[in-house]
C-alpha cells in the first residue's frame, strides 16, 4: 500500500455538503488521474473483478461535481474489498485536494457495469484550500480506544485508526489485541444508524470494515510493523461479533 496516504489520515474530512469550497474544477486529466490510480491500488481479495465510473452530478444533491461509482464481482468479501480499495482512493483524492464523500444510499440508474454490480459511491469536488479539510482530527467525535479496543497493546496504532470514517458514524469495529497478534471484529449491536435503513446497516458496516482494514495497514506500515493478515468470511451475518481478519504482527 502507499504509505505517503498515512499523512492523509489526519488532512481527510467527509464533505457532507460541498459548500464553500471555491470555484476550482476537476479537470479531464484529473479525472483520467483518479482511473489510473484507482487500477494500480491493493486489494484486499485479488481475485474480485472491480471497476470505476466517474459520472457528472449522479442523482444526489449535495453540491458534489462527480461521483464515483464502485463495482464488483460478488464475492466472499467484496464489500469489505470496495471499503479498502475505496478508502485508498479516498486519501489519494484528498492529497490532491479533492474533497470526498462516501455516500451509502446514493441510487444510480446503471446497477450493472460489465457484468459487475453496483457497490457503492464517492461524491466528490474540487477544493480550493488545504485549509477547507480537517484542522485537527482529534477534535472529531469518534468511540474512545475502551470501546472498540481489548488490550493494552499497540495504543498508539488505536488511537489512530479509531478516526476511521463509516456509514452514519456507527464505528462497527472491536479490536482483539495482544503482543504478536490482532483480531479484527466487525461488531454489530442495534443502535444509531442515522439515515441509513436498518435493512442495510449490515451491508454498508461490511464495506466499513474494509475502510476499517486500510486504515489499520497504514498505521502498521507506518510504524515498520510487519504483519500477516488471515482473512475470514463471515458465517452469520446476525451475530453480535463476526470476526474478520486476525494480524500476526
């Protein structure tokens, strides 16, 4: 994975509504920027078929200039694989000064591209300022390292990916940690869910983990922290702690 998208942890903000952002505007070399780096990111699953669309103003009102539409094979894990491959991209788009929204209940006409369904979409706009992201990430509301943290170890690290963004801030993460080992669980429990409908929390909280997951590999890269990484699928969806991967640091 790139390591310079670690820097971006903390410039990274959820444009909720484009305003005030300038009057700058995507160019066609940038947008043809975004595909290519999109087609060079790591998977978390290699073999899942995924691919892009960039479309102008696609059905949200929000004040985005294009959305970024996610497809993919399904397969064992291909949300939890758009979650990572899309918050890659995420962080690379803000390097660039584009501001960034993933936007879970956005519909799209086109459900199916080249065979592969829709997953998912990223709202997105020019920024004119680095001052218009976020100043001070700590500043942010997010779960404190007790509730999604068991263990003593590598605090630093939780302290970090604890920021991770997800579908109406519901955090569906719980971390198992020991001396050589993480355990990475997508935990779900009835509770805040915003917007978003309670048929779909387990769907979306599914790509959040894969949101989850890169940031967690930023941090340990960061910190020259060799891992392995064992990838589970889920076997009951329902369950209050399904776990997901287990990293043998």
């Amino acid at each position: 994975m790139n390591k310079d998208l670690y820097e971006m942890i903390f410039k990274r903000k959820s444009f909720h509504l484009f305003r005030n952002i300038g009057n700058e505007h995507l160019e066609e070399d940038e947008l043809k920027d975004i595909e290519i780096e999109f087609s060079k990111l790591k998977h978390l699953v290699e073999d899942i078929k995924v691919k892009i669309k960039i479309v102008k103003n696609e059905s949200i009102l929000r004040g985005q200039e294009y959305c970024i539409l996610f497809y993919s094979e399904k397969k064992d894990n291909y949300l939890q694989n758009i979650g990572y491959l899309g918050e890659q991209l995420d962080l690379y788009l803000v390097s660039k000064n584009i501001g960034t929204l993933w936007f879970g209940i956005g519909k799209v006409d086109e459900k199916e591209l080249d065979g592969l369904s829709f997953v998912i979409m990223i709202a997105i706009a020019k920024v004119d300022s680095r001052d218009k992201f976020r100043k001070d990430m700590y500043k942010s509301k997010r779960k404190e390292i007790s509730e999604i943290w068991i263990g003593e170890n590598f605090l630093d690290i939780a302290n970090i990916v604890r920021f991770t963004p997800s579908a109406c801030n519901t955090q569906p993460w719980r971390v198992e940690s020991s001396n050589n080992e993480l355990k990475i669980y997508r935990y779900r429990k009835e509770g805040k869910r915003g917007i978003m409908p309670k048929d779909r929390v387990i769907y979306y909280n599914q790509i959040d983990i894969g949101i989850f997951l890169c940031f967690l590999e930023l941090c340990l890269e960061h910190n020259n922290i060799n891992y392995k990484k064992n990838l589970f699928v889920e076997e009951d969806h329902e369950q209050e702690n399904n776990l997901t991967a287990i990293y043998h640091i």
